[in-house]
C-alpha cells in the first residue's frame, strides 16, 4: 500500500511538475530550467513527469520536440530511445481519432456520392500514399518541417496503415528527435549563452531530403493518370 502511495505521488507530482515547467518556458526560461533541474534530481519523477508531459501534448498541439529537449535534459543521449518511442506514441491517440472520422467520412461519402471537399482530400491522401507507399510517405513528410498533429492526421485521411504509420513516423521523426536530445543535453549552456538551439541548416537539411523522397510520388498524383502512362 506504501508503494502504491508512493507511486500515486509521483505520478501526481509529474503531472503538476510537467504542466507548471511547460507554462513556465514560455514566461521564462529559467524557471522553468530551475523546475527540469529539480525533476531531474529524481529519475523516477522525471520520469513520470516526461510520460504526464507526452499524455498532454496532443490535447494542447505542443510540437513533439520538446519531449526531446526535455528527455535529453533529464537522461542525455541515453534517453533518445525513450524520446522516440514517446513522439511515435503520443502521435497515436491523434491518428486513432483522424483515422475513426475517416471511417465515418466513408460511410458519408459512400452515401452522399463523395463530392466533399473532405471526401476528395482523402481521395487525394489515398493516391499519394498509393504512389509513394504507406512507409515512404510519412517517414519522408516527417521530415518536412510541418506540425506533427498536421502529418498525422494527413496519414490518417490517408488510409495509412497502423503499423506503416508507425515505423514512418520512427523513421521521420528520428531526425528530429536526435535534434531535440541534442538541444536538451546542451540546455544550460544555450540558454546561458543566448545561443540559437537549433541550427536553421539542420532544418533546411531535412526538408531538402524529405522533398527529395516525396518529390517523384507528389508529381504523379498532381499529374494523374497521364503522368503514371508515360512513365
């Protein structure tokens, strides 16, 4: 019973702790620097606060780098394991919702004719995602400096799959995640030193190699049929 008490505090502590850091950040750094120091004392809060932080990002649209940042804070270059597997699974409840409205849409769609700008939007989705493949396609839109949510439930609209849906977005996200934990492991020294935390030629890299995977598919769904005959 000890234990389970014990457990229930930490896990309300982080929750509280993750909510207070993150409204902090935005007025000033520092004191939320001051809080992810405190957690940090205890890996086992820390830990609860990092997941309590995951469990809220979707609900409030935070981007998903900051679990990096504040993983990298907290366990260095040995967290990034954790980072990832928390940005593939706090992308999940958003496409379980996209992908349920989708179903909905369809059943819409098959008795309305499907003439809806919703309708031919997934339409759109499911050419691309048929060009390019499920994998390739949101592996290489991760890479593109859009918001997390935004590609999620693209991928749903989509028909993307769960399990193309979720190595994509490991495969897309990874980039990004090793940039957060980066950012986190150097958090003292940047925020002291007024440096910029994240290089802008790392984003730029990033999306030139996401265009580059998505380019060829993109153009023969834009194009149609005719593109796909001549080819």
């Amino acid at each position: 019973m000890n234990r389970r008490s014990r457990l229930g505090r930490y896990a309300l502590a982080g929750v509280i702790v993750a909510a207070l850091a993150a409204v902090t950040l935005a007025v000033s750094p520092e004191a939320a620097l001051s809080r992810l120091r405190w957690l940090a004392t205890d890996p086992i809060r820390f830990g609860l606060a990092v997941v309590a932080l995951a469990a809220v990002r979707p609900l409030l649209a935070w981007p998903t780098t900051l679990l990096a940042v504040v993983v990298g804070f907290g366990y260095g270059w040995l967290g990034t394991p954790l980072a990832l597997a928390l940005v593939v699974a706090t992308a999940l409840p958003p496409y379980a919702l996209a992908r349920a409205g989708r179903l909905r849409l369809g059943d819409d769609r098959d008795a309305a004719g499907g003439s809806g700008v919703a309708a031919q939007f997934c339409r759109a989705g499911e050419r691309f995602a048929a060009e390019s493949g499920s994998l390739r396609a949101v592996a290489g839109t991760r890479l593109l400096p859009l918001p997390s949510d935004a590609v999620t439930v693209g991928a749903a609209a989509a028909g993307v799959g769960v399990r193309p849906f979720v190595f994509g977005t490991a495969l897309g996200e990874l980039p990004w995640v090793l940039s957060g934990v980066a950012v986190g492991v150097s958090l003292d020294r940047l925020t002291a030193g007024g440096g910029s935390f994240v290089d802008p030629t790392v984003i730029l890299g990033m999306a030139a190699v996401g265009v580059l995977v998505l380019a060829g598919p993109l153009y023969r769904t834009l194009a149609g049929p005719d593109a796909a005959s001549s080819t």
